[in-house]
C-alpha cells in the first residue's frame, strides 16, 4: 500500500462546476499538507498548503484536512477551463524535508 | 526574477549511453532536490542537497545514478549506462531551507523529459 493515494482520474467537470479533489494517506506524522498544480509539460507550482488539521481558503480555492481520518481535500469553486491541470497532494512529517507526492488527479473543465 | 531553471529540456538517447542533466535552482536557495515522475506515477525523490552538508542520496534507484551539486548552486544529476526503464521527466526543485522551514515551499523546474531508446 503507498503512503499516499490518489486518484488518477481523470476528472471532467462543466464550467462552473465545483470539483473536489482528494488523497489519504497512511502516515500519522504527516503534519504540512500541500496541493501542487501542474500543467502539461511544466513543473508543479504550489497552490495552497496546510499544517495540521483544518480548513484554508484562498480565492476559488479551499484546502481541508482530516487528520482523524487521515484524508485531504482541495476544494475549487466556479471552475474555469484555465483550471485543466493535474493536481498532487504531498506532505511531510514535521521537521524533515522529504515530501510524499500523490500521483495527481487529471482534472478537465469543459468550456 | 529567475524561477528554476532546467537543462535540456528533451533529451533522447541510446540505450548504454550516459546522461547529464542539468538544474539552475534559485539564487539564494539552499536546498536543492531532484524528482522523477514516470507516466502514471507520483514524484519519485531521488536526492537532496542542504548547503554544504552531506547529500541525501536515499532515492537514488542504483549505483548508475548520480549527482553534485557544485558551489551550492547549480547540479548536475548523471546517469550512466542508460535504460528504458529511465525513460521518465526529471524534475528539479529549490527552497530556501531544510527541515526548520515551515512550508519549506519547493519551486520547481519545467523539467527535462529524457526518452531512452
């Protein structure tokens, strides 16, 4: 079993939609919590990041963690076509620097 | 100013052959990494580098893997003896720190897709 699941999709959604995004994960001393955009051929660019349980909000962009459940959720309102992308989850225990990436979610937004 | 920056950007080579691929990170950056991500598959860590300390070379899949990093700056990921298997994109990162960061943000190259054939 991999420490991070994810999965792959992909995911088409309409315009507008709301589209959830998820990974679990296996380790309880993950404590920083990331979501990573990437674009065909680029390299992922950091879209939000959690430390430890709760909720962040960021524009369009709502990042969740449960860590009793072990679960992590991005959240992304009014889609928009701009947002067709693959999307990673990764996290890290505190005081290392080693993340673990989930394998991405393919998402496409239909105009 | 200047993101990451990666060399070359597509790379195809022969079966056998050695690789050099190269990884400009951030000015300023003290920790470097390198990644492999494979079709299908997460970000695969290969090594990190953390100012002049030691490399973590805990990711790297065999002894046909290298890397250095030469004045805290630039590096270079080598791969000798090449096999399809390695076929993948290799991506490069930088942050400002270690493990006392907080976020630790890693910025990443665009990467360099290298075909074995």
């Amino acid at each position: 079993q991999k420490e991070v699941e994810q999965d792959p999709g992909p995911l088409s959604v309409p315009e507008g939609a709301i589209v959830s995004l998820n990974c679990t994960y296996s380790n309880s001393a993950f404590q920083y919590f990331m979501w990573y955009r990437q674009y065909s051929r680029k390299g992922p660019e950091l879209l939000m990041y959690t430390y430890s349980s709760g909720n962040k909000e960021d524009g369009r962009f709502t990042a969740q963690v449960d860590k009793s459940s072990k679960y992590i959720s991005l959240f992304i309102r009014d889609s928009q076509p701009s947002d067709s992308a693959t999307y990673l989850c990764a996290m890290r225990p505190s005081g290392t620097y080693k993340y673990i990436f989930g394998t991405g979610t393919r998402l496409k937004v239909l105009a | 100013g200047a993101g990451v920056s990666q060399s070359p950007s597509n790379k195809v080579t022969e079966k056998g052959k050695d690789v050099e691929l190269r990884c400009d990170p951030i000015s300023g950056h003290t920790a470097l990494y390198w990644y492999r991500q494979s079709l299908g598959q997460g970000l695969e860590f290969l090594i990190y580098f953390q100012g002049n300390s030691a490399p973590d070379k805990s990711g790297l899949p065999s002894d046909r893997f290298s890397a250095e990093r030469t004045g805290g700056s630039v590096s270079t990921l080598t791969i000798q003896r090449t096999q399809q298997e390695d076929s993948a994109v290799y991506l490069c990162a930088s942050s400002l720190g270690g493990a006392g960061f907080s976020t630790n943000e890693q910025f990443f190259g665009p990467g360099t897709r290298l075909t074995v054939l």
